[in-house]
C-alpha cells in the first residue's frame, strides 16, 4: 500500500475533467527526457484503455534511445508539424500539462497551448509551479512525474487499467529521472511502486539496457572526448565542469540526446560533489547540474541562470556565448563553499 500523497480534490476535479472529455492532448516541455516520456506515454496508454484517443505533441524530438518506448511512433512533434498541431491543440478540450512547472518550458508551441481554450491539468514534480492550469497536480517531493502519473491513475481506481505498456513507460521515467535510482530514490515507496510494475510484466533489466546500453559508436566518442578533453576539476570547490562547444558536437555527428548523463559521470570521481555540463546550442548554452549529498545543484542553477530543478538534479539556460557563461559559474563557485 502507498500513502494518498494527492489530495483528495484534485483527483475528483482530475476525474471529472477526465470523463467529460473527447478531445485530449498530453504535452510536455522542450527536448523531453526519460521522464517526459514516460509520463506522456503512461499517461496516453491509460486513457485509451478508458476509450479515449488523446494525441501526445512534444516541443521538439526526443532522443533515439527513447525511441523503443511503446506508442513513441505515436508521437507528433511540435516543430515538424506545427500547422497540425496547433489545430489539435485549438480544438482541444483537455491538455494535460506534463513534466514541467512553468509554461516557457513549452518553448515554441507555449503560445498554441495558453491560447487554446481547454481544461489544462498540470502533473509535475518540479518547484514553484505556474498558474497556467485550471488544475495543478505539483509534488515535487516525489521522485518523477512518472510516479506522479502512476499515483494518480492508481487514486482514480484505475490500477487494474495499467497495461504492460503503460507499466514499462511509467517505470522508465522513474528510473532516469532518478538516474537507475541512485538519486531522488530514498523513499521506500518508490520500490513498491517497481513491485507493482514487475508484476505487471515489466523487464526491469530489459528496460535498463535499451536505455543505458543502446548508444551510438559516435556518441561514446564524444564521451570519451570530454572526459580526456573537455572536463576541468576544481578540486577547492570538490566541482566538476564539461564543456563542449556546437563545432565539436558537429565533429561527432552529434544526434539528439547524445550527451544524455554526461553530467553526471564526474560524480563517480572521488571528492567531486557537484558537476556541470554546459552544451553550445545555436542560440543559447544549455546547462545541466548534478550534485551529491546536500549539496544544493537547483539552488546554483537559480542563482546563476534563473534555472531550476530538485536538489541533486536541475537545470537552465544561458544567452551568453560560452566562455562567458563557464566565467560566470567559476567567480560564483566560491560563494557555494560553505555547502560542501
């Protein structure tokens, strides 16, 4: 048995949003992760064993090793279809808002998804959530919005609606956003939770392979890259930084998602507590965080860039060019001391 972490309204309200729905659509925020996935893909698997048809739209792809997740050929993305999409989302009764607090993160199709005139559900786990939704669905001292999403399914007494697909989707955003649950995992309900998935036919080892072990030759180049050339140690601040600019993701024909978890390989190094990944995009820098312990990764992201994120975990983007944006975190990194 898990506790009834969501309150008792918001799952009525949620129901009945639900029920009287026909036209649903499940979005989710810029360049979605294993838990995006698998929370939008749960959630689409649960509705249509309740004979709705909802339409899954992401802002932009997802990566490759994510491909494999059961309905993702289902997918539509945003930015290569937009006129579809934007119909979709203007006829919408019903959008549920997943993996992200506050609508920016819609990127370019934020304007279709605020202007349309449906319900809006908002399921996530991030702080500080925006007031974009009738509801707001935000607990983000859970582990994922795939937990979330099991929880809610579970509230509504619907367990027995989770198919293998949804189960196998559901588990895979619990285990990357947890990173194979050496992070963000500690609470014993989480596993339960994985009890309940196993007994529903899912292959948690088989899960873990296609998406840990499913990488490209090029992309475990680029690792090696800047591992030997890219990574600096700041051994007084117990930091890690990996930088890599867009002309060295075009020599390793960089694909979408092919520097997933690079961040957090710097944690493996004795007395590194926090680590930084910074990516040249065309237009901005995007930056990932990842510390141990207590140290505050979130808090540094929204100091520094107006980012966000989970204590171990977050994220943010910079509109300055790179060494511009790597000379911000370095004079900042002394005012982080006294949290090591």
């Amino acid at each position: 048995m898990i506790s009834k972490i969501i309150a008792e309204d918001l799952v009525t309200k949620s129901e009945k949003l639900i029920l009287k729905a026909d036209k649903m659509v499940i979005v989710t925020h810029v360049g979605p992760d294993g838990d995006a996935m698998g929370a939008t893909l749960g959630l689409w698997h649960y509705l249509m064993t309740i004979d709705k048809e909802p339409i899954v739209i992401v802002p932009t792809a997802f990566p490759n090793f994510l491909a494999w997740m059961p309905g993702a050929e289902c997918i539509l993305v945003y930015e290569d279809y937009k006129d579809q999409c934007d119909k979709l989302l203007f006829e919408a009764e019903l959008i549920f808002a997943l993996d992200f607090n506050v609508s920016k993160r819609l990127a370019s199709m934020e304007e279709a998804v605020l202007n349309s005139n449906a319900e809006k559900i908002l399921i996530d786990h991030h702080l500080h959530p925006g007031n974009f939704t009738k509801v707001a669905i935000s607990y983000p001292e859970l582990s994922s919005t795939s937990e979330l999403i099991f929880r809610l399914i579970c509230r509504m007494g619907d367990f027995s609606k989770i198919n293998l697909a949804c189960a196998e989707c559901i588990y895979t955003g619990m285990m990357t956003d947890t990173g194979g649950f050496t992070y963000n995992s500690n609470n014993h309900e989480i596993y339960i939770i994985i009890a309940e998935l196993i007994k529903l036919g899912v292959d948690k080892d088989k899960i873990y392979r296609k998406v840990f072990n499913n990488y490209s030759e090029d992309r475990m180049r680029l690792m090696g890259f800047c591992l030997f050339n890219k990574m600096k140690i700041y051994p007084e601040y117990q930091t890690a930084l990996i930088t890599i600019t867009a002309k060295e993701l075009y020599q390793f024909k960089y694909q979408n998602g092919d520097a997933e978890g690079f961040v957090n390989i710097p944690l493996s190094i004795d007395g590194v507590v926090f680590s930084v990944f910074m990516r040249e995009d065309t237009d901005k820098i995007k930056i990932s965080f990842r510390s141990q312990g207590t140290f505050p990764a979130n808090k540094v992201a929204a100091d520094l860039f107006g980012g966000g994120g989970h204590l171990n975990a977050a994220g943010a983007e910079s509109y300055s060019n790179l060494s511009e944006t790597i000379k911000k975190l370095e004079v900042a990194l002394p005012d982080y001391k006294d949290f090591l």
